[in-house]
C-alpha cells in the first residue's frame, strides 16, 4: 500500500506539488478519508496520468493506458469479476504470458491470483486508476449486453420447441386468434371463411 506522506514527499522533491498543496491535500484527507492519488488530480494539484507515471518509476515499473492497449476478453472472462473490482485490474494482449494493469505497484496478490487462474506467468505494468476503472465498466458492458443475447436466444429456441410440439390444429387456431385480436382480419370475415371450408369439407366427404 502506497503511504500518503511517503508518495507526497516525493512529488514534492520532484517539484509535482508544492508544500502548500501536500498539506492542504494531506488535511483534505484527514478530515474525508480516501485516498491521495485520487485527492491530487481532483484537486487539480497533478494529473492523474503524471501521477501514475512517477509512481511507476519509483517502483521500477512499467506505465500503460489501458485505454490506448488492447484488452484481452477472452482472458478477462477467465477472471472472476469480483476479482477483477477487488484489485482493479485489467489483462492486456500480450505477446507472452499476461500483460495485466494494476492501479496499486503492490498489489502482489493481484498477480498470484491471475497467473493461479490463468497458468500463464504475469507481467505487470502501472496505470491510472481512473482508466482502469473505465475500461472494467466497458469489459461489464459488453458481458451484459452478452448475457442479455445468450438469454435471449435460448428463450427463442425454446419457445420454437415448444411450438412444433403443438398440433397443426392448435397452431391454426392460435394464429387465427391473433389475427383477429391485433384487427388484422375481421372476425365475421373468418367465421364465414371457416363455415365455407367447414361446409366444402363436408361436401366431399
């Protein structure tokens, strides 16, 4: 976990911030709680990008944007989605093993549970939290939008069978109740029509 005092001591040094803004950021903090990287860049102190690049230079790390990489979706959908919101993470495309964005340098669990879940050694790399989280609501979006397909093409294959259990004779008086109902055929028109047939059909046997 990235102490507070620690990380705004070295944006000041690096001349990020200024001791004005650390204080005034630390007192925001005290007094509101959560967390500073997400304080500074609402606070207009230091973009959220700066902010997750000098961390990951401090941890020697790699810095990504997530939203300019290409995310994995079939290794995404290996990873739990509770997981996925716990660390805030994301698998990019990788030439080997997983390329997997943490918004937190330390969070080594993050990377155990990952390569647990995909047998496949994990790289990581630094990114802004707030691109993290953006590209999670996508990834969330399309597996709903997924889902809600899946749902609805199994309704449909089943309502299919259902109907070719059905008799002819069930299926003709179905529809023609339907016709009338939604005024596409006038009911005195299909009474006459059904007694002409009725009455042809009786005339030939």
């Amino acid at each position: 976990m990235i102490k507070s005092a620690e990380l705004g001591a070295a944006l000041v040094r690096e001349g990020l911030l200024t001791e004005a803004q650390l204080r005034h950021a630390l007192d925001l903090q005290r007094t509101t709680g959560g967390d500073l990287r997400d304080l500074l860049p609402k606070l207009g102190y230091v973009l959220e990008t700066v902010l997750a690049e000098h961390i990951a230079r401090h941890h020697k790390m790699h810095f990504i944007d997530p939203e300019a990489a290409e995310v994995d979706i079939e290794l995404m959908a290996k990873i739990p989605a509770a997981i996925l919101e716990r660390h805030q993470i994301v698998a990019l495309k990788s030439e080997n093993g997983v390329l997997l964005a943490l918004s937190d340098p330390d969070d080594f669990q993050a990377i155990d549970e990952v390569q647990f879940l995909t047998n496949r050694p994990v790289e990581s790399a630094l990114a802004p939290r707030s691109a993290i989280r953006k590209v999670l609501n996508q990834v969330h979006e399309r597996a709903e939008v997924r889902r809600k397909g899946a749902e609805k093409a199994k309704a449909q294959a089943d309502g299919a069978r259902r109907l070719m259990a059905l008799s002819q004779e069930t299926l003709l008086r179905a529809l023609a109740l339907t016709l009338v109902e939604k005024g596409e055929v006038a009911l005195d028109r299909l009474l006459a029509h059904a007694a002409e047939v009725e009455s042809a059909a009786r005339g030939r046997a």
